[in-house]
C-alpha cells in the first residue's frame, strides 16, 4: 500500500458488519493516516504506522498491564498506605509510551498511570500514582484509602494498570467513532483513491482542541470520500456502456475484434489469479491464527497440570516467566510450549513457501525435508508430536491419522553409524546414472530404479524392502505394509509414497505380470540374492556410480 500510494476499499452490507470492519481495516489506514498527518504534521510513512499501529490495536494493547500478586503488596507508613512496584515490572508500559512521545502522540510527561485493584475479576478501587527514584531505583507508587487497606490486606488480587494520557484517550475515541461510522454504510462499491486525492480534502485547522474537532467531523471526512467515489465510479461506468455501444461498429475488423476478446481474456485471468492469491493468503494468515489461539489453549491446559489457573494466554505465560512466578516444577514448559510454537510455525511457513495446503502430501514432503537436513530421530519425533496434536485440535482427524502412522526413520542417536540422507537432486543423479549404464540389463534397470525410489520415499531399509509382496499395496491410496518377524510377535508399520513412485511400481508390475503372492523385487536379479549385508550403496559404488 506504501509502495502505490492508493487504497482500494471495499463494501459488503450483505454480511455481518463486524466482518466488514475487519476486511477493510488494512484499507482504511489512509483516512486515519490522512487525519494524523493533519493533527501532527508527520510525513505520510510515519503516519501510516501510526495508523496501521492504532487501527490493530498494538499501542491499545500495550498500554495496558496486568501484574499478579500472589501476596498482599499494600504496605503503611505511619498513616498513609500505598502499593509500592518496582519500575523494572513496568518498564513495558514505559517504552511503549516512549513510542507514543516519539510519534507525537504522548506527551513527554505523561508517565501518570492510573490502577485498578481486583478481586475476582471486577475492579473495585482507582489509584493515581507517579515513579519516583530511591537510592537510584525507580519505583511507582500509589495511594491508598484507609477503608480500602482493610479491605485488601489480607487477600490476593490483580492489578490493572494502563495510561493515563488524554491524547491516547481520544485516539481510542476516535477509532471507536470510526467503527460506528462505517458500520452505517448501505452501499455496495469498490473504489480507489490515490494519495493525492486524499489531500484535497478540506484541510483540518491545527488548533489546541484538534481531537475534538475531528470527532465531530470523522462523518463529513468518510462521507466526502464515498460521494466522490461513487461520482468516479459512475463516471467509468458510463464510459464503459459507452465503448459497448460502439463495439458493432468495429466488428468489421476481425483482427481489432480477436485484439479485443484477447484483451478481455487477460484481464480476466489476471482478476481470477488475483483472487487466487488473495484465498492462498488468507489461508495462511487463518493457519496463523489458529496457531495462536492453539498455543493460548494448550499453555492454560499444560498449566492446569501445576494448578497455575489465573494465565490465560501464551503472552502472560511469558509474561509470568520474566518475571520468575511459575510454581516449582512447570520450568520445563518454558521451553516447551515455545517449542510447539517453533515447529508448527516452521511448518506454516513451509506451507506457505510451496503453496500447499495441510493434507498428506505436504505432510509427507515436509517430513521428508526434515529428514534429508540432517535432524536427529529425536527432533524429528518432537515435530510429529507437536503437528499431530495441532492438526487434531482443528479437527482434520484423518490427516491426525496419518501423522501418527508416520515411521520416524532419520539418523539414529549417537554415534553408531554414519548414516547419510540423499537430497532429491543427488537421487536423480544416481537414476540418471541407472538408466544410462553399459553393463546392466533392462529389468536390472528398472528393478534397480523402483528399490532405490521405494526406500527413498519411505526410509524403508533393504531388507525390509526385499520381504515386501505385491498384496502389501494398496496402490489406489498410495498405502503399503511393512512385517516384521524379527520379534517373536509379528508386527507390521504402514507406509506412505509418493503418486510417481506409485506410477512407477504399477507400470513394473503389469509389465513382468507380477502376482500377488510374487515378492515386488525379483531376488533372482544379481545383487539382490546377495546376502542384506551387502548394501544397495556399496553394489553401486562397484558399477562405477558417482553417489554425490
């Protein structure tokens, strides 16, 4: 939006106004932008983050603070009471006020704050205080009534403290008459306006009770702005109805006509591919917002665990860690639940890089990236138990299925083997190789091919792949089913490959008539009657095949 100067705003009464207000925030930054340029006389960038700070209600926010008290903090001084805190535990509030000053929308004095004391989440009690410094640390302080000492000094309650600062105040006003504004539009239209139209708004004066002034006017600023749209809008629309009418008259010239319906056609997949991108998007930013809200209910649920019941959200966990007020024994969640959040946050962001939605391939591809980096068995675990539950909690149970089913088969622990995991390009290169060399027959070729792409795909080992029977496959849904009789039960572990590996295997079976009771490799082929000790690697590094 910085970059082309304009703004496109949409309106939709056919839904719930509430999710008018939130489709069009991004797009209404510039009215506001154009308002904070006129109070403060910023330069446009800096008022669009002002802006765009307000309207998602960061500052707002932040200007709030919640501080928990596990035992009673009032404490008295010959007759005064007071709640003493250190400005360390405030500092948040602080430098989000330095941010206000900065922006010119705080005052430089303005650190007065005012708090609220509760008990059972209802506030019963206002307090001013002001920081002061003694022997060189900074502490607030806030007054308290007698009657209220004998109230609160015995039991435990919250502390709400946010900004006392009137010009925050009625920025908060103002964006709260903006939001009534809106929601008494009546009329479908899509507009645009470029920034040099915004300012030939009417100016707004700069006087002392300029927030005052721009409550009572924010209805003249949006009605302005829609009837000079709707004006354009009209305009273009009958120019166009124009040009339609004198469209019979070029119909002569079949090569205008073919340039045209060419046109047309271009304009038309570029709005779908638009519209394309615009959903890709928006299910990325839903997915990351379900992570959120993810990560809010697992963090109360882990801390019920440890009767921790008053956090709510990821942000006062974190929140409660600095400030060192977990119960004993919860200091394991500090690393944990960020964990979580890690992972299925890298997850998203692999979705989003290859444009997949969460289903079985991407998972599987994603699985297999993990792999081929390098990760341990154990890193690679904690990121299918993390994905596991998060895709349960939004009720995809199949994919949840399919997750559990997934065989971990990276790098062991330790140090007994030195295992090497091929990158996709490296694989090609050894296929390649394969199929071009001198000394192999034709089904040696392709016996070769299919080993080597199975155990790739699923990390399936060679002996492993040796015992497998054609009746193992479910090729239609790309499932197979590892035995094995190595322990006295017999156990078996489904598989997962890919729809070329797929293609791959049928064309091979159909071609030698394989049955179902034939095993899928022919053990008559050279190596494969080798003892399993003899490695697929080591048979190829003897044909000559550069593996890297």
């Amino acid at each position: 939006m910085l970059a082309s100067r304009s703004v496109v705003i949409e309106f939709n009464t056919s839904v719930d106004s509430k999710i008018i207000l939130s489709k069009i925030y991004k797009h209404y930054l510039i009215l506001l932008a154009d308002i904070l340029i006129r109070g403060f006389n910023k330069k446009m960038d800096n008022a669009f983050i002002t802006a765009d700070l307000l309207l998602r209600g960061s500052l707002k926010n932040e200007l709030k603070f919640y501080y928990i008290e596990k035992d009673r903090i009032i404490q008295r001084t010959n007759n005064s009471y007071y709640i003493k805190i250190s400005a360390n535990k405030l500092s948040q509030l602080e430098d989000t006020l330095k941010k206000l000053n900065k922006m010119g929308l705080a005052v430089e004095d303005s650190l007065v704050c005012k708090l609220f004391l509760s008990n059972k989440n209802k506030p019963t009690l206002v307090l001013y205080g002001r920081k002061r410094t003694i022997a060189g640390k900074d502490f607030w302080f806030f007054k308290v009534r007698k009657k209220d000492y004998e109230k609160y000094k015995d039991k435990k309650f919250i502390i709400l403290i946010e900004s006392l600062d009137g010009r925050v105040q009625k920025i908060s006003r103002i964006i709260t008459h903006f939001k009534r504004e809106f929601k008494k539009v009546s009329k479908n239209s899509k507009m645009e306006i470029s920034i040099e139209e915004l300012k030939r708004l009417p100016q707004q004066p700069q006087k002392t009770g300029f927030f005052d002034d721009v409550l009572k006017r924010a209805g003249e600023y949006i009605e302005l702005y829609l009837k000079m749209r709707m004006r354009r809008s009209r305009k273009n629309t009958n120019n166009t109805r124009t040009a339609v009418k004198q469209e019979p008259a070029q119909a002569s010239a079949p090569a205008s006509q073919a340039l045209v319906e060419e046109k047309r056609q271009e304009v038309k997949n570029k709005v779908e591919q638009e519209k394309e991108e615009q959903v890709d998007k928006k299910y990325y930013e839903d997915l990351r917002r379900k992570l959120n809200e993810y990560i809010d209910w697992l963090t109360v649920k882990r801390l019920k665990e440890y009767n921790i019941t008053h956090i709510k959200t990821f942000e006062e966990f974190k929140q409660a860690v600095d400030n060192n007020e977990l119960v004993e024994g919860a200091e394991k969640l500090i690393k944990d639940i960020p964990m979580t959040r890690m992972h299925i946050r890298k997850f998203i962001d692999f979705l989003e890089e290859k444009g997949y939605k969460i289903n079985r391939d991407s998972i599987f591809e994603f699985f297999n990236e993990l792999e081929n980096n390098q990760l341990t068995r154990d890193t690679i675990a904690r990121y299918k138990s993390h994905l596991k539950y998060f895709v349960k909690w939004l009720g995809d149970y199949e994919c949840f299925k399919y997750i559990s089913d997934y065989e971990v088969v990276s790098a062991r622990k330790g140090n007994k083997g030195q295992g090497y995991l091929y990158t996709p390009k490296q694989i090609e290169n050894i296929l390649k190789q394969i199929t071009e060399h001198p000394e192999l027959t034709e089904k040696e070729k392709e016996e070769l091919i299919g080993l080597i792409s199975l155990m790739y795909v699923t990390g399936l080992r060679f002996s492993e792949a040796m015992r497998l029977q054609v009746r193992d496959f479910d090729f239609e849904n790309r499932i197979g089913i590892v035995r094995s009789s190595k322990s006295k039960k017999s156990s078996a572990r489904p598989i997962f490959f890919t729809e070329q590996v797929r293609d791959y295997l049928v064309a091979l079976i159909k071609k030698y008539n394989k049955k179902d009771d034939d095993l899928l490799f022919d053990r008559n082929i050279r190596f494969f009657s080798q003892p399993h000790k003899v490695r697929v690697t080591e048979f190829l590094k003897k044909l000559g095949i550069e593996l890297k």
